[in-house]
C-alpha cells in the first residue's frame, strides 16, 4: 500500500486483517483439511475423557470373574452378558418387555406432569392454597411410594391400574416441590420491576414467574424420570408378567444370572437416555438463559 501525500510515495505496511484474505488454490482445502482435524481431535477426546471411567468399569467386570476374584456364576463376565443381551435381542424377548415398561412408566410420568405442574404453580403463586394444603403435602411427601406399593395393590388389584398409579405418585412429589421451589424462588425485584411496568397479573405469571421457575422445574422433571424407572422396576416384581422387573426377577428365580444383568443394563441405557432427553427439552425451553 503506498501513501502519496505531498507528492511523495511512502510504503505503509498493511495491517493485518485490514483487508480480507483470499486463500490460494493450492492450499485452501489443505488448510479446511488442518483446521478441521483439531476439532474432530477434541471431540474424540472429549468424548475419551467421559467415558474413561465407563469403559474401566466394564474393564473390571470383565476381569475380576475371570481371574477368579469374584464367583463368576454370581457376577457373568461382562462380555457374556452382552452375549445374552444380544440373545434377549434377536428372540424378541428384550423388546416386548420394554415396551410394556416403557408403556407403565410414560403413563405415570405424563400424569404426574400433567398433575404436579399446575398444582404446583399454584401453591407456589397463591398463599392461601398453600396454606390450605401445605398440611397434607408435609404428611405425604415424607411417605415413601415402595411403602404404600401393598395399599396401590389392595386397592387397585395387580393389574396395570396399581403399577401406574404408583409411578404417578413417586413422579408426583419431585414436581410439585420443585415447581413450588421454582415459583417462590424467584427474584422479589424483578417481581416489582414487573408490576411497575404495568403488567397484569396474569402477563406477570406468564412472562415473569414461568419462566425464571423452568429450570428448578425441570430439575423435579428429571429427578421423577429417574424415580418413574426406579419404582416401575419394584412395581413389575409383583404380580407382573411382561415388563423389565419382570424380567429381572424372573431370570434371577430360573438362576439365568447373564440375563438378569442384561435386563439391569437395559434399565440403566434406558434411564441414561431418558435424561439426556429431558436435558435436550430443558435447553430448548431455557433458551434465555446465558449459561
């Protein structure tokens, strides 16, 4: 670049970035090529670095039976069970119970949703509701669901009916605290700001409380994702005849030990993926949020 002030010529060195930059033929994709292979490095090992304890869990079981350091007829090396999982698989068997457990826990899980939010959003919002039903929330939250299975039983008989309703119940409580949570915790201040803006009460709820409360209440959301597993599988050991508890007991009674890790590992992926999903919607309805 040249400078021709007072009819001189001066060189003025570019600086850099100044102007864009045109990639030579010869070496542009050479350069997309380098570029791109750090990243895909950082991603392998990322995903290296949060899998290492998995992978050396799994390296563990499998040894540990070998070498005779636990009873391999109580604790199947790892590779048999994937062996019988993938028997489980192929016969179709895995699939049926699945989906009848995945059918029971969905069920509770939705209903306990559908239930738990707004009830929640309510005694969180209005002080006389909860002053009404803060009584009998404080007498049953502290009940455990796995306790009150035997009355869900007698009452609703040991069909489908019992099995959901006591998921929908073990669901319940994580929501509604923590919609309550949610509702209560938010900042005093922005309440105010809020009304001195002139918002009516119902555009405060909707554009104020909902959403500074979505990500306390997605925290109850998961935690009863987690319950709606948990409990389902103590729900399908009694009186059930298709399901994963089911299918665990069953294998455990019949001595099929490969089997009965298969159907504890299936429940595990299953609860894995059924987090991250519910992560995936709390991303999406947080997307306010800067961090």
């Amino acid at each position: 670049m040249a400078d021709r002030s007072r009819g001189g010529t001066v060189a003025v060195p570019e600086r850099p970035g100044a102007y864009p930059v045109r990639e030579r033929p010869d070496k542009g994709p050479g350069v997309r090529v380098r570029r791109a292979v750090p990243a895909a490095v950082r991603a392998v090992s990322g995903v290296a670095r949060k899998s290492a304890a998995i992978v050396l869990l799994l390296a563990v079981w499998e040894v540990l039976p070998r070498i005779g350091v636990v009873d391999p007829v109580f604790l199947t090396p790892f590779s048999e069970v994937v062996v019988a999982w993938g028997g489980l698989v192929a016969g179709g068997e895995l699939l049926d119970h699945v989906q009848a457990s995945l059918l029971r826990s969905l069920a509770g899980f939705g209903l306990a949703i559908a239930g738990a939010i707004p009830l929640g959003l309510l005694i969180g919002w209005y002080r006389p509701v909860a002053d009404f039903l803060g009584p009998v929330l404080e007498l049953f939250r502290n009940t455990a669901a796995l306790a009150l299975l035997p009355v869900f039983v007698l009452i609703l008989g040991l069909g489908e009916t019992s099995k959901i309703a006591i998921i929908l119940y073990a669901c319940a409580w994580p929501i509604l605290l923590n919609t309550i949570a949610g509702v209560r915790g938010v900042d005093p201040l922005l309440v105010k700001s809020a009304r001195s803006m002139g918002l009516t009460p119902l555009r405060l709820f909707q554009k104020v409380i909902l959403p500074a409360a979505v990500p306390t209440v997605f925290t109850g959301i998961r935690l009863a994702g987690a319950y709606s597993i948990l409990v389902l599988v103590a729900a399908e050991m009694v009186g059930a005849k298709a399901g994963l508890g089911y299918l665990i007991n069953y294998a455990q009674f019949n001595f099929r030990i490969p089997d009965m890790y298969a159907g504890i590992l299936t429940i595990s992926v299953l609860g894995l993926l059924f987090n991250l999903l519910l992560l995936r919607l709390e991303r999406h309805f947080s997307t306010w949020r800067t961090t």
